[in-house]
C-alpha cells in the first residue's frame, strides 16, 4: 500500500525502511523543504521525498512522527479523511509541559485526535525503540517475536492497521481506544521493553495511571 510518513527523524526513517522492504511505497516528509532529505536517497533509494502537503496526497494512511510539540503545526484539511498513525509520545524536558498530560487527564493520542478532528489516529509503533523497529521484526510465527498494541476508537482502522502490524514482524495487541492508549506510553511497564504477547499484555495490565517509571528503566533496553 502507499503510505506518507511526516517526520523523517529516528522513527519515521525506521518505519519507511520496514514498510519498503515489505513492498510498500513510502513518501516521507519534515517540515523543511524534501532536498533537506537529499541524504536519504543514499540509504532509502526507493522513498520518495516530498513536503507534508505531498505525504498527505499522497495517500490515504499517514505515519505522524514528530515531537509531540509539534503537533499543532499538522494540517488538518490537508489530514481529514486519513488513517493517522501516531507513534509520537510525550517528553516534558522535551517538548514544554502540557497540563492535561501531566495530570493524567488526556493521552497523548487523545490530544492528537483533538487536532486532527476529521482524521482517524491508531496509536502504535510509539513504544518501541527506533534501532529495534527494523532489528527486531519477525516472520509470524516465530516464539521470540515482539507484541505491539495498536489502539483506536475506530475498529475498522484499528483491525487494518493490526493486520499490517502483523505483516511487518510483530504481533499486534488490541490496545482498546485512545483513552485507554495510556496503558502504553512512556513511562508505562509496556514501554519499549522486548514483551511477547502474554508479556504484554500482562504490562498492559499492571499498569497504572498515575505511576512512571524513571527513564534509566527502558533507556537502556537492548
Ligand atoms: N526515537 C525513538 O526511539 C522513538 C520511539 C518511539 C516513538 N518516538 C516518538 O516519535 C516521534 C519522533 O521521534 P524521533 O526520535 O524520530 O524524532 P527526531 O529524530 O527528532 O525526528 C523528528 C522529525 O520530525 C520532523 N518534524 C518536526 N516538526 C515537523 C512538522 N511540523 N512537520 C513535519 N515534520 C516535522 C523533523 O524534521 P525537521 O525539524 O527538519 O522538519 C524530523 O525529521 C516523537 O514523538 C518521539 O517521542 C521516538
């Protein structure tokens, strides 16, 4: 399938590079002009380069990947209609402190779907560390793969985007909606730690809104 990736950091280059080399075709965006992507032509030959505007024509499922300040600056017109895949999460030290974020009263995801009111957000690929995303994807099957939860308030898209999960290495988890889709972010047991399916959703589980890991727990995950 085609799919615009916006963001061409750490995450959406790892995700461009899995999407290839499954057969997809990739147009990937920053917010700069896409010959300040001319390096990726030597590591990603076969992405297309563009600006946001183009990743949204072209086509209907759009990976935002982007530091979560920046959020605001997405075009809503341009994403109405779209599948939004929104694998971004929430760094205080990063990217200013959001109220509603840190009094546990929105998800990250909630906060992006506010946004993008005509869009529909899944929220995966957000607790997995980049250098893993290509590393670790395995063929179905396999014991030692990796479980991902995808969670939306859209069952249609959230089974598609599950059914692609699987295709690209990793088993998927239904992560319930967007107001639940906290059980995963950062700071979360479920956070970037290599969990199998029984693995996760035992994290799933356990975790609790108002508790956070310290970031020496997962920043260290190999
Ligand atoms: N790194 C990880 O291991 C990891 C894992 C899971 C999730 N995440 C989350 O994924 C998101 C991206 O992380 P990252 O590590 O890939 O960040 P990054 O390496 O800093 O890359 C961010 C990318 O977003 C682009 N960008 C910024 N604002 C933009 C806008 N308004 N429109 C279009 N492009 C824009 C930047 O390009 P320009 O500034 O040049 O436009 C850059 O290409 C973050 O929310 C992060 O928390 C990261």
């Amino acid at each position: 399938m085609k799919i615009g990736i916006i963001g061409a950091g750490f995450v959406g280059k790892a995700i461009a590079e899995l999407l290839i080399s499954h057969g997809h075709e990739v147009l990937i965006a920053n917010s700069r002009e896409p010959k300040t992507l001319f390096s990726l032509m030597g590591s990603l030959p076969q992405a297309q380069l563009g600006t946001v505007q183009d990743a949204c024509h072209f086509a209907e499922t759009i990976v935002v990947a982007i530091p979560f300040s920046n959020i605001g600056q997405l075009p809503v017109e341009a994403l109405a209609g779209k599948v939004v895949l929104d694998v971004n999460n929430y760094y205080p030290e990063r990217d200013g402190a959001i109220a509603a974020l840190d009094n546990f009263e929105a998800t990250t995801s909630e906060l992006l779907a506010r946004h993008l009111s005509q869009s529909t957000v899944v929220k995966v690929f957000s607790n997995i560390i980049a250098a893993h995303i290509n590393r670790d994807a395995l063929p179905k099957g396999n014991p030692s793969r990796r479980a991902l939860p995808v969670a939306s308030d859209d069952q249609q898209a959230k089974q598609q985007v599950m059914a692609l999960v699987d295709e690209l290495g990793y088993d998927p988890i239904d992560g319930g909606n967007l107001t639940e889709s906290w059980r995963y972010e950062r700071s979360k047991p479920a956070y970037c730690f290599p969990l199998n399916v029984a693995e996760m959703q035992q994290a799933l589980s356990k975790a609790k809104r108002d508790e956070e890991l310290p970031l020496s727990a997962w920043a260290g995950v190999v």
